[in-house]
C-alpha cells in the first residue's frame, strides 16, 4: 500500500513535469515556460512565466522568488555551509549563527507495536541543529554546533554518555582551527575523522533522506563524530585533498567503551580524495551539488586502532581496521538536467574480537560489525522549475540499494542486512528547504520486506 502512494507521488511529480513544457492559459493569457509565479494584474491574478532568474517576466510582486543554494559557494570549512546570520567586528573577527531542521512523518508496514501486524505510524524530529561558526584572527577558528539526542532515531553505542533523553540538546561539533599555511590546517575538537563521503556529507548534505547504514562501521561517539585531532590540506583549490589525525575511538578514554580493559591506544584515520573535474574545496564535501558542480571525485579511506579488543579466547589483543573506497560522478546535461551516480564499498575487520564475549553490533539488524559493505545510487533532477506552497523548486528522483554482509564470530551475529530506497525530492533552496517522500524495504535477517514510506522535510538557515 505505502508503495503504492510513493509511486502515485512519482507519477504526479511526472506529470508536473510534462505540464510544465506545454502551453497553458489562464485569463486569456498564452504562456510557454517552466516556472510559474503569481502577480496581480487589472483582471485578478495571472500567471507569468520565465526560463531563468534574469528573465524580464519577473516582477518585484512575484509569490515565487527565484531560489538558491546558500551552501554552493562555500569553501566546505563549516557543516553549516556559509548560512546563518553574521556578527562582524572586523575582516578577521567574526561569528555567525545559524539553525537546521529535519523532521519526518513514517509509516512502516507491521511494526505496529500492538502485535496486530498494522502500520506504525510516527512522526520524528529527525535533526533539530544549532550552528556557531567564527573566526578571531585571520588563521584561528573554531566551528560548535550542537543536536538533539538519539538524532535520526540512532544512538547506536549505548547510554556510556549520559543522558539518552531524546528532547536534550548535545555537542555535535566542538572544533579549534588553526590554518598553519596557506595548504595545510590543523583541528581539534570534536569533529568528523576523515572518513568516508557519506560521512563528510551528513544528513543535510546527502542525496538520500536516509542515511547509509552500509557506513555505520566507522567508530564514532555521536552522529559520526570523535575527539582528537586531524591535520588536512588541499592543492588545486579542492582539485586533491588529504586528511589525517587520531581520535579517541571505542577507547576507555572516550564516553563510550567497547575495547579491550587493558588498552587504551588511540585509534588513526585518514582519507585522500582526487576531483578529475570541479573541485571541492574544504574539509567537507557534499553528495550531491545540484549542478553547481560537474564531479568525478574518487576518495579512500582507512580507520585502524591497534589492540582494540580481546579476542575469541580472552588470551591475547586484536586490532581493528575499516576502509572504504567511495565516488561521485555528477554532471549537467544539454537540457539543463542533473544526473548523479554516487557509490561506496566499506570492509570493517575486527578480527574476531570481543569485549566481554560480545562482538561490537551495529543497527539496523543489531548483528556484528566485522564484514563488508556497499552502495550504490542513480538519481536526475528534471531541469523544470515549478512552484509549490509558494516556493520554486524542481523535482528529483534518487533509487538506492545497499547492502551488509555480516561475519559470524563466535557462532553468532551472521547475517545479510539489504535495503532499497525509492525518493522523490522537491528541491526548493539546494540542502537548506527541500521535502522528499520516501519509500524504503529493509531486509534483516530476524525480519524480511518490512517497507516504511516517509515523508521528511529539512530546512537550515
């Protein structure tokens, strides 16, 4: 049933599309364009049209005013994108501020809790973010952000912080930065360890609504994030990036404690990206750009912690190693389209280790993290503008599939989780307003074909 809508939502984002190239009328008045806005006119209101935000159609009394993507010309230094209001006191001393939200509304086909097998119906506050970012001198920094506890329904290490009440706000990002040259900077803080696109993308910077699951191996305290310290730099503007430091990981000087009693070594992560076309310039990245960019990025990355758990027998230490391998092509078509194709494959070995008898587990079948990884994902975002709710816009479709396979340790914990993801995005301000409605099947090994439709809204400024 839930599929069923999802495709009639498809079709009708169709069949806007093809409205949207023919001629229509409205008060005797013939038009041929792609974006509609409504003015005043000596008969009532009519409808004008215009092929891009220069077109002399436009007036000053348009319902619709031309969108933009607030984040597509910014250098990727801050999570928040160059978004948020700005209190200046000089070219170097500065602080801006600015707010994201994602919240959702979820149908999943017998989860309801009464055990009837009926739908369970919610609706989430997926992200509810706070972003301060600031400069004091010309090469000091710092970026604090903050979210709200069990942030897209994942809280995934246990209760070793604190509080797990759902309503708290929490640290998100705490980051000290120093440009040591023109190429080279260092951070510290609480942060994202290089990782993988996925990572450094984040739910506000994904082509999906869903985050990957396939990526869920990188040890993290907190929605990806880690203490410690990374030096990265850039060449080219963005053209070739590196990135390396070393975080506090599943250490017992970290909040949360899955390592060996006995150890408390720090754990390395690194990454390199190579942009073969536009570059990407920042710590950050984006997974999709919109057009702004044309993207052939090829990444690497490898996170490893020696003697991070005992192994099988409780005789001796094990160490853990994960890597992935992660691209992006995206590109502008002579219509004005956009397609992306986006994937990853991640290899997470934790070399039969436990902590007290119990393998490190991971959602969404709560099975062993040792094992491998990938997706893969194909979306196209219709070059015609449209005018919904008073906001132009343009449609997008995104298909997903992922999959991880599972190891067995000690006798258990083996299985397959795989979920496809069919989207479609009405894409008003790039990453900062956009609303998708989602259909999703997830196969665990404990349950097979549990399907969720959802509909999620996000806006940061």
């Amino acid at each position: 049933m839930k599929f069923s809508l999802f495709i009639g939502v498809l079709v009708l984002a169709q069949a806007a599309g093809a409205y949207g190239q023919g001629t229509y009328t409205q008060n005797g008045a013939s038009f041929l364009g792609v974006e509609q806005s409504l003015t005043e006119s000596a008969s009532g209101p009519i409808v004008q049209s215009y092929f891009n935000d220069g077109d002399a159609a436009k007036s000053p009394l348009t319902l619709c005013s031309s969108s933009c993507n607030c984040g597509s010309s910014c250098p990727g230094n801050v999570k928040s994108g160059c978004c948020g209001h700005r209190f200046s006191w000089g070219n170097d001393t500065y602080v801006t501020v600015g707010a994201g939200i994602r919240a959702s509304y979820n149908a999943i086909e017998g989860a309801n809790q009464s055990g009837n097998g009926g739908t369970q119906q919610d609706f989430s506050v997926n992200n509810a973010r706070l972003y301060f970012n600031g400069q004091g001198h010309k090469r000091i920094g710092f970026e604090f952000n903050t979210d709200i506890n069990g942030a897209q329904g994942f809280d995934y290490h246990g209760g070793n912080f604190g509080s797990q009440n759902t309503g708290e706000m929490r640290i998100l990002d705490a980051v000290l930065k120093f440009q040591l040259t023109d190429h080279i900077n260092l951070w510290t803080g609480r942060f994202l360890p290089p990782t993988d696109r996925s990572n450094l993308s984040g739910p506000f910077y994904a082509n999906v609504w869903n985050f990957p699951f396939a990526q869920f191996g990188y040890p993290n305290i907190f929605q990806g994030r880690d203490d410690g310290a990374a030096l990265w730099g850039e060449y080219g503007g963005g053209v070739f990036k590196w990135q390396t430091g070393v975080f506090e990981g599943e250490s017992l000087g970290g909040p949360n404690v899955n390592g060996h009693p006995g150890k408390d070594n720090l754990m390395f992560s690194g990454r390199v990206v190579l942009n073969l076309l536009d570059p990407e310039p920042g710590y950050y990245n984006s997974s999709t750009y919109y057009g702004a960019k044309d993207i052939l990025a090829i990444g690497a990355s490898v996170m490893h912690r020696s003697d991070a758990q005992e192994n099988i027998a409780q005789t001796n230490t094990v160490d853990f190693t994960g890597w992935s391998i992660d691209g992006l092509f995206e590109t502008k078509l002579s219509n004005r389209g956009v397609v992306s194709v986006e994937g990853a494959y991640h290899d997470f070995n934790d070399n039969d280790g436990e902590t007290g008898g119990v393998g490190i587990t991971l959602p969404p079948s709560g099975n062993n993290r040792q094992g491998e990884s990938y997706f893969v994902l194909g979306g196209y975002l219709f070059p015609r503008k449209w005018c919904l709710i008073g906001v132009p816009g343009q449609f997008q479709v995104v298909g997903r599939y992922q999959k991880y396979d599972r190891d067995i340790i000690d006798g258990a914990g083996g299985g397959t989780d795989e979920q496809v993801d069919a989207q479609v995005n009405y894409i008003m301000f790039g990453h900062n307003a956009r609303i998708s409605a989602i259909w999703s099947q997830l196969d665990t090994p404990a349950s097979s074909n549990v399907d969720t439709f959802t509909v999620g809204t996000q806006v940061q400024f």
